[in-house]
C-alpha cells in the first residue's frame, strides 16, 4: 500500500493550472470589456446585456447537456474542443476595432456563450472528478483567478490607452494579447496532461495513494458504468428542495460578487481615482490580495468542515459588504469591498464542491449539469442589474447596487441555513428504491 500524499501530484497541478488560466481567461475576454472598454463598443448597458444574454443561452445548452452528460465518454476532449473554440473568439474580440460596432458585438456574444461552458463546466467536472474529497482546497486556490483578474484591470486598461498619442486610438489587441498567449498556453497543458480521470494517466484521485492502482481503476470502471444510470435525473434534481436551497445562495454569491467587480472602475472612479492612476492600482491589488486569501481560507472551511458552512460564512459577508457599501464614506466603501473581495474568491468555489460534497461521486457529472447553470443564470444577470443600479441616477452612485447585494445576502443565509444533507441522503434512497438499485450509508454524516 501507498502512503497518502499531502500535495496534488505533478499532474493535479496541470489540471489546476489548466482550470486557472481558464478563469483567468473569462475574466479577460468577458468581464474586461464591460468594465474597461464598454465606453468603445455601444456602452455600459449593451455589453453588460450582450453578456447576460449570452450566458442565459450558455445555460440553457448546460441542461440539455445535463440530461446525457454522465454518458459523455471524454470530458476532457470535449473542453478541449470549447477551448479552441473560445479562443477563436477571444481573437475577434481583440482584434475587431470599434469601428465594426456589430461585427464585434455578434464576436463578444458568441466569446460570452462559449467561455463560460468551457471554464465553468467541463473543466468544473474534471475537478470534481480528480479531486472529490479536496475539491474546496482545489477550488480555492483556482479562483484566484478572478480576483488576480480583476486586479490586473487596471494594467489592462493602462496598455489599452496608453498608446493614445502615438497610434490614435486605443490598442486594444495590444492590451489583450497576453492574456490571448496565456489562454493558449493552458490549452496545450490541458490537452497535453490532463485526462479525464487520474486513473487514466497514473495518477490518484485526491492525490491519495492509500489505493493501489488496480483498486484506483476498478472503482472508476464502476463509477463510469453507474452513472450511466444515475438516479438524479434532471426531473428528479429540480423537484428537491434541497437542490433549490444549496443553489440558489451560490447564484446570489456570483450575481453580487460578478456585478460589482465588472464595475471597479465606475465605484471606485466615483470617489475620483482614474482606472489608470497609481491609487486605483494599489486599490486592486489590494481587493485582489483579499479574495485571494478569502478565497484560499473559505476553500479550506469547505474541505475541513462542509461547504454549506462555507456558503453561510460567504453569505453572511454578502450582508456585511451591502451595510458598509450604502455608508457613502470612501473608508467604508473600502470595507464593503474588502468584503466582497473574500466572498467574490469563494463564490466559485461552491458549485463543485456542494454538487460532490452532497452527492455520490457517480452522480456528481448530472447534479452539477444542474447546479452550474442554475447558478450561472442568476449571476448572468450580475453586471447588468448592477449597472443598472449604479446608474439609476444618471451618475456613478453605487449605495443603490450595494443596498441589493445586502437584500441577496439575507435570503442566502436563510436558504443555506434551510439546507440539509440528510434530506438529500433521504431522496437519494428513495430514488434508488424505486430504480432497484442498493442503499447504503455513503451519504451519511455529510456536512
């Protein structure tokens, strides 16, 4: 027998790196633009609903797809092919100029849809499916991505209209076109080291080598043969409560934390720091050092002690964040998105870690075929109801946006306190009575 390893394995760290410069990639190709270049491209409110748009339809692809994913043979082939895909895009988007105003919106729409299944759900399940155990560590360290993102805005939008006076107009290509490489580089570590399962390529699931590697495979045969049969079909997840209870406070998580952070540049430019100056930098870096610890912290809450306990601690932080928001002084203001910052490096987090977390592993692909979209879809419309809010009066004013980011953190804490694993324990052997398939206590003692 071998000894349990406490790190992720050379080939856990690809699948890690391989998920991160996806996130990153999002970040860049589809929030950037709202928040940095919407001014160039039809405005604030076109973007933002261009986007919200786009992820609905993502979403609605995300449950066609749940009612046949456990059946897909190659995970991995599949965010593959969404990635080349997306990049494709990413490409339009860099390189369309302002000028083919339509041409660019119908490339930022298509980049939208597609990059959103691609980072946010097959590699989701390929996490789920390496790291069933260490998935909100394995997670928490993945969404720096967005943090780090958000804090390289302002770099971004520093090399986008920097080179005003000499080209005459902003390079944008320019500004985008590290984060194009980078995106690309990820591409070749996933289809280079990453598989759908890590039995398939000599590595453990958790990195845990307490199993020997015949063990290791034949419990992924069986997994792969179960889920061809789950029991959480799409009908039977949408009709629990529980389901509804655990999702919906992850959505409210997303929509917040999404919306506010693809406008830093009009909150924080409402108390008069430029994206482009020294001080909104060190206000990034600053948001972006937070969530990265917030998000590292509530990852490993979730793995020591449940990730409903994590999502309480975010959504509690939601409320804290929307009562300092609406104070109106810029220290307060300071506090509201130091807040914002821990639960937006969370919020990411949940929709893996609750769907294996609650669920049997040879259910995880279909649950979460159902959480991910259902989740997505209410923070599709983050950037758009929050630009909405934050314009209400004509003017950057974000005490209105803040005011609803506390009104969702209430009814979160509410429905994750109203979660329960034994109800989904409960529903699981009722679904499994009625298939003829065996109970047992595999569920038993989640938290």
């Amino acid at each position: 027998m071998h000894k349990k390893n406490i790190g992720f394995g050379f080939r856990g760290w690809m699948l890690i790196i391989y998920q991160f410069i996806a996130f990153l990639t999002f970040v860049a190709f589809t929030n950037w633009p709202m928040n940095a270049l919407a001014d160039l491209y039809g405005g604030q409110q076109t973007v933002s609903t261009l986007y919200t748009v786009a992820q609905v339809l993502g979403i609605a692809t995300q449950l066609v797809l749940s009612r046949n994913i456990g059946k897909v043979k190659n995970i991995k082939v599949l965010s593959m092919i969404l990635g080349v895909v997306s990049m494709v895009f990413a490409l339009g988007v860099m390189l369309i100029g302002p000028g083919r105003l339509t041409l660019w919106h119908v490339v930022y729409f298509l980049e939208s849809f597609i990059v959103s299944i691609w980072c946010t759900f097959t590699i989701g399940i390929l996490i789920g499916q390496w790291f069933p155990r260490r998935k909100g560590t394995v997670m928490g360290i993945v969404t720096f991505a967005f943090p780090i993102g958000n804090a390289l805005v302002s770099a971004f939008a520093g090399s986008v209209f920097s080179k005003m006076a000499t080209l005459g107009r902003p390079d944008v290509a320019g500004g985008f076109l590290p984060y194009f490489i980078l995106g690309c580089v990820g591409l070749v570590i996933g289809g280079v080291f990453v598989k759908d399962y890590p039995e398939q390529c000599g590595a453990y699931r958790d990195n845990d080598r307490s199993f020997t590697p015949e063990a290791a495979k034949a419990m992924m045969e069986m997994e792969i043969e179960n889920r061809k049969t789950t029991v959480w079909t799409l009908k039977n997840t949408f009709r629990s409560g529980s389901f509804w209870c655990l999702t919906i406070p992850m959505g409210l998580l997303l929509m917040t934390s999404i919306g506010l952070m693809t406008q830093t540049v009009s909150i924080i430019g409402s108390y008069g720091y430029a994206p482009d100056s020294g001080e909104f930098g060190m206000i990034m870096l600053g948001i972006c050092v937070v969530a990265c610890l917030g998000s590292w912290a509530l990852g490993v809450v979730d793995t020591k002690f449940g990730t409903r306990r994590a999502i309480i601690i975010s959504t509690a932080l939601m409320i804290v964040s929307g009562i300092f928001g609406v104070i109106g002084s810029f220290s307060a203001m300071l506090v509201a998105l130091a807040c914002l910052a821990v639960f937006m490096g969370a919020a990411s987090n949940f929709t893996v870690s609750g769907a294996v977390q609650y669920w049997r592993l040879e259910d995880f692909p279909s649950v979460f075929a159902c959480v991910n979209p259902v989740a997505s879809l209410l923070s599709a419309f983050g950037p758009m109801i929050v630009a909405v809010l934050l314009f209400s009066k004509g003017f950057p004013d974000p005490s209105a946006a803040f005011i609803f980011v506390g009104i969702c953190g209430v009814i979160s804490v509410i429905l994750a306190l109203l979660f329960k694993p034994a109800k989904v324990k409960a529903l699981d052997d009722k679904y499994r009575a009625a298939a003829g398939k065996p109970l047992d206590e595999a569920l038993a003692g989640r938290k």
